[in-house]
C-alpha cells in the first residue's frame, strides 16, 4: 500500500490479491487491468465494488496503458534465482514496462520464494509444456525494479527472491500413491 504513491494509475495482469486489498481501504488508485485467463474482470468488478477506477486492458491498447501509467504490479506465482513465474501476459507487461522505463513492483507473498531444488523442478515443468498456451510466464528479476514481501519493500531483488524455506526435495519423487 505505502508503496504506491497517491492518485497513481497502477497497471496489473489478472488477479491481483495485493492490489485486491489495497483498493479496499483506497480509493484514490486508478487501475488498468491486462485480463489472464479471464481473472481480470473480477479485479476490475472488485475495484468498482470498493469505489475505485478500473478498467480491463486489451492487449491492442497495452502500449498505451503502459505509458499512461504510474507504476506496474504484478503479482508472483512462485519465483526462485533470478525468475518469477507470473500470470500469462505478465512477461510482455514487464517488457513493455521496461521499454518504458516504468518500474515493475512484484508482489511476492508469503509462501512463493521456493529454494533452488523445487524452483528448478518447477520452472523446467513449465518450460516442458509442449503448447503455446501454457498461459504462464518466466519473467527474469533483472526487468522488475522491487519486490514488495512479507519483509517489506525492497530494490534489492535478488535479496527479496531468496528462498523463505529449506528444500523439501522429497516433494520431488515421483510416487503412486
């Protein structure tokens, strides 16, 4: 909430359960919404509900909400060394954001910053799913500009994705049961 200055048009992808919250106790944010997976009309339904600006963003008119923006937040899936896994669009929204120079925040909950063993078994799943339509992207912590977490605010990415828990690689055998 602190971390998004007053009056700011806040650009997001999907379902935002940060941005979720914090449009119920302001009222002051505008938000632009890239719709993934159909997820993104509740956030708009849910900012209208509390009294907030919103609307869904086609991807023809992404250029022009990037530059009409103040600050994009995404929120992670998971994320490891160096990547996160984000909402499907989310990658060209950190592209477009940073051939904008307008600086991504990643929301990173409690419980998505996953140790070494179980990120990479996680990433390479994903990377293995033979179809375009995976509908979730790897984006590298170089295009996100802070992480905002259990721990606070931080512009200090790589610190902020350390994993928050020993790798438990027995989640990683294969059983048939």
């Amino acid at each position: 909430d602190e971390a998004l200055p007053d009056g700011a048009v806040v650009l997001t992808v999907g379902w935002s359960a940060s941005l979720a919250r914090v449009v119920a106790s302001r009222g002051d944010l505008t938000l632009l919404v890239v719709d993934s997976h159909g997820d993104g009309e509740a956030l708009v339904d849910h900012a209208h509900d509390a009294s907030t600006s919103a609307e869904i963003v086609p991807v023809e008119y992404l250029a022009g909400a990037v530059a009409a923006s103040d600050c994009v937040v995404v929120d992670v899936l998971a994320c490891g060394s160096g990547e996160v896994l984000v909402a499907g669009g989310g990658a060209v929204v950190a592209a477009c954001a940073g051939r904008r120079s307008l600086p991504v925040t990643l929301v990173a909950a409690r419980g998505t910053r996953l140790p070494d063993p179980l990120w990479t078994a996680m990433v390479a799943a994903v990377r293995g799913i033979d179809d375009w339509r995976v509908g979730i992207d790897v984006v590298s912590a170089r295009e996100i500009a802070r992480v905002v977490g259990p721990r606070g605010t931080s512009s200090d990415v790589d610190d902020a994705l350390r994993a928050e828990c020993s790798a438990a690689t027995e989640l990683l055998r294969r059983s048939v049961i």
